[in-house]
C-alpha cells in the first residue's frame, strides 16, 4: 500500500465520516437559523472559531477523499 | 448580503449520505438496520421541515406584512415581528408543519404564494416517497415477530388436532418462547 493512502473499509475512514455526517447535520441546522434571524450568539468569538474549524476539517475531508481508496469489481 | 452568502455553506448537506456507507459497515441485524434506517428518515424529515421554516421566516421578513391565521381574527393584528426568536421559530415551524399537511396559510404578496405553492407541492411528493419508505421498514422490523407469530399458531392448530395433553402443550410453546428469546 502506497504511504499516506486510506482504506475505505479502515475504522479511521468510519470514524472520519461519522464525525463530517454529524458536523454536516449541525451545520443543516445552524446555517439556517443563521441566515434568517442573524442571532446574537452568532458574533460571539467562540462561535466564529467554532465556525471555522467546521470549514477547516470539511477542506481536509476533501483532501481526505483524495487519498482514500475505492471498492471496484475486484474487490 | 454576507450573512445571505453563508447559505452557501449547505451545500455540504451530501456528506450526509455517508450515513448509509457507515450503517452497512456496521454488524447490526436487519431489524435493527431497518430501525435506524427509519430515525434517519424521520430526522430528514425534521431537517426539511427546518429548513422551509426558516426560509419562510425569511421571506416573511422582506415586508413584515404576513399575519399568521390564527390572529385573522377581524382585527388582522400580529405581534409576532416582535417577539422572541424561539417564538418566531416555534411560530414558522409549526405553519410548515401546517403547510405540509395542506392548510391555509395566507400568502400576502406574489413571493410568498410562490413559495407557498413550492411547498405543496414538494410536500405531496416527500409525504408520498418518505412515508411509504418508512412504511416499508416497519415490515422489515416486525418481520421476526410475524414469523414467529405464524409457527406459534400453525404448532398450536397442530397440537389441537392431534389432542395433544395440555403440559405438552405448554412445554412445547415454552421452547418456541425460548428459542425466539433467544434467536440472533
């Protein structure tokens, strides 16, 4: 196996991808709510911090799926 | 304009269709597969009633013109605008729940009654293919119960017939109870 290559079937990729469903639910519902009341909590620092390392790992899932490997008909 | 742009960032909602890639890699029984396949749906289900919720809040918004049904009464009054936001949320998320079930909900201006009538419409289809797919699930579910259901009563029909004794009777149901309890 080539260096720095992710199996698909691996508890890391199962693990990775169970964290972006969950992050990407959280943000079904946050970006929403966001948009159309612009509530108060959504200038607070902690926010804005939280809001960028959700964007952070989902550039890194990108990179991740780059790397990943795929199941053909051969397995 | 900025805050219309981050809207944008839903279009990381395919990521969500991993759930099943994950789901399959896990060793749960079929039944339990088909329970969770429902949660699922239904939390799909609440994500869109969510999202048109907060849709509709936005639109409404533009011209604070739309009174909610419930305040047409004569007086054509609402304080709605002014309330607070868990109010408003609360407020928008139960008319989509309205809306999805067909009633009335008082479009005011030509943006609204557009929306209004995108809503129905995907409404009659999401109810038609979500609800049947649960549907199908729940059969899935109940699958064991049913069979097992089915050789309880052809045993018993059986025993019946051939005027078994009673504490045999009993014996044998209690194996089938046994074994049922204890099936992977």
């Amino acid at each position: 196996m080539p260096k720095f290559i992710i199996r698909t079937n691996s508890k890391f990729r199962l693990y990775w991808d169970g964290l972006i469903t969950f992050l990407a639910i959280v943000n079904l519902f946050i970006i929403p709510l966001e948009v159309a009341w612009i509530p108060k909590y959504s200038e607070t620092l902690s926010y804005i911090v939280f809001d960028y390392i959700v964007d952070i790992l989902f550039l890194i899932d990108i990179v991740l799926n780059f790397r990943t490997t795929i199941m053909d008909k051969y397995g | 304009m900025v805050e219309e742009l981050k809207i944008v960032k839903i279009g990381k909602i395919h990521t969500i269709s991993r759930f099943f890639k994950i789901l399959n890699s896990l060793s749960l029984k079929e039944q339990n597969k088909a329970f969770v396949k429902i949660c699922y749906y239904f939390s799909i289900f609440l994500c869109y009633l969510h999202l048109s919720a907060c849709i509709w809040y936005y639109i409404i918004r533009w011209h604070d013109q739309w009174i909610p049904p419930f305040n047409l009464d004569g007086y054509k009054y609402t304080s709605i605008y002014e309330e607070s936001m868990l109010y408003q949320y609360l407020s928008s998320f139960y008319y989509m729940i309205a809306c999805f079930g067909g009633n009335e909900m008082g479009p005011l201006n030509p943006l609204e009654c557009i929306y209004i009538i995108l809503m129905m419409v995907f409404a009659a289809i999401i109810n038609a293919n979500l609800f049947g797919e649960m549907s199908f699930l729940m059969t899935v579910v109940s699958k064991t119960q049913m069979e097992f259901q089915l050789k309880v009563d052809v045993a018993n029909t059986t025993m019946h017939n051939i005027n078994l004794e009673n504490k045999v009777q009993e014996e044998i149901r209690q194996y089938f109870r046994f074994t049922q309890a204890t099936l992977y």
